[in-house]
C-alpha cells in the first residue's frame, strides 16, 4: 500500500511542520513512542513537553527516552495535559511548532484510564492559543470504546466549528474499514 496509514500520516503531518531546535508538545506520552519521535524531530537544540496523567506511562517513556539517549531535549510531566499553558514556561508561549495527542487508554496499560472530551478540548484549546504560525495539533481519535465515542463527538463538533480564518482543520480517515479504526484530526493554525 502506498497510502499513508494513520500513524505515518500523522508524523508526516508533524515532520512538514517541525524543524530542528523547535518546541514541542507530546500531550498523551503513553509508552513514549511519539515523544521519543518529536526529541528526534527537534534534536538536541530543540525541546519536547511531555505529559501523561499515569506514572506507568511517565515511567515507560522515560526508559525509551533514556535507552535513546534523548533524555536531555524532554521535559517530562506528570500533569494533565489541560494543565499544559500553565505549566509550559511562558516565555515559550507563541513557539510551540507542533502538537501529538494519541488518545484513548494506555496501550497494556489500565484501560479503565482514557482521555475524556472536556480535558482534551481544554487542551486543545489552551495549546492552540501558545502555538506558533503554522504550528500543528495533531489528534489520533481512538473511538473504538465507549468513552472514546463521546470524545469522537464532542472534537468533531469543536473542531468543525474553528473559524477557517484562523486555523485549517482536517480529517484524514479510511472510509471502508469496520471496528471504528483511529483517525487523524490536524488543526494547523493560520
Ligand atoms: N502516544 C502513546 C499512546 C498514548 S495512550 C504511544 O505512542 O504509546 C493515551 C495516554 O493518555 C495514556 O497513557 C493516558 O494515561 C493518557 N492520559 C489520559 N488522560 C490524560 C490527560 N488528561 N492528560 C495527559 N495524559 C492523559
């Protein structure tokens, strides 16, 4: 297959808008995979923020960060990620170059754990506002459970509605597939 699956096409997305020595946001770390991918992205004069809600997460993201040696371009937080503009320093505030939410529950982790709308949109809006021109929020909607319906929804019906003269929104999604397969939201601010 030449088509982009949804997790390529989502660092595609990050990698178009994200050069080196650029700050960054990891908004769900999880088992650390895209926060390692974006302390790559940025290399060592660049910065990552990297939030998770679970000391598991926090834990196996540090253990990748580590065994990669990329530790010292990540900062990690144990916070929410709704907490993100309070806690990211201000004077980075208007520099933030690209955003990865993968949302849902911690893959072999709790799955009694998720991501739920009002946070995530919390985040969402208050990250958009620190982004710099063209920077990018990128959502990977996990909706195959019963909460993760909910949050499909409520971002949907937010994202829809942004005004198209300050930020483009898009979906990308595979149309044929069953059993409500992941799909990208990108917000790329004008
Ligand atoms: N990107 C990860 C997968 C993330 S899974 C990977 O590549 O492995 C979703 C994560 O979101 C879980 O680890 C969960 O703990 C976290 N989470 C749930 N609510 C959150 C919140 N309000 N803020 C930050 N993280 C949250």
């Amino acid at each position: 297959m030449r088509v982009l699956g949804i997790l390529p096409f989502a660092r595609k997305l990050l990698i178009n808008a994200v050069s080196r020595g650029d700050i960054v946001i990891d908004g769900t770390a999880g088992n650390g995979h895209d926060t390692l991918f974006l302390a790559q992205l940025v290399g060592e004069s660049g910065h990552v923020y990297s939030f998770d809600i679970q000391v598991e997460a926090i834990n196996n993201t540090k253990t990748r960060l580590n065994e990669s040696n990329c530790d010292s371009q990540v900062t990690i937080i144990q916070a929410g990620h709704e907490k993100a503009k309070s806690i990211i320093p201000t004077m980075d505030h208007g520099a933030i170059a690209g955003c990865i939410f993968n949302l849902g529950y911690l893959p072999g982790g709790d799955k009694s754990v998720v991501t739920k709308s009002v946070t995530t949109l919390t985040a969402i809006n208050d990250i958009f506002s620190i982004l710099k021109k063209e920077g990018i929020i990128v959502l990977v909607v996990y909706h195959g459970h019963e909460e993760g319906k909910q949050e499909k929804d409520e971002l949907l019906k937010y994202v829809t509605a942004i005004d198209q003269t300050i930020a483009n929104v898009l979906t990308y999604q595979f149309i044929n597939q069953r059993n409500n397969p992941p799909f990208i939201i990108a917000i790329e601010k004008k």
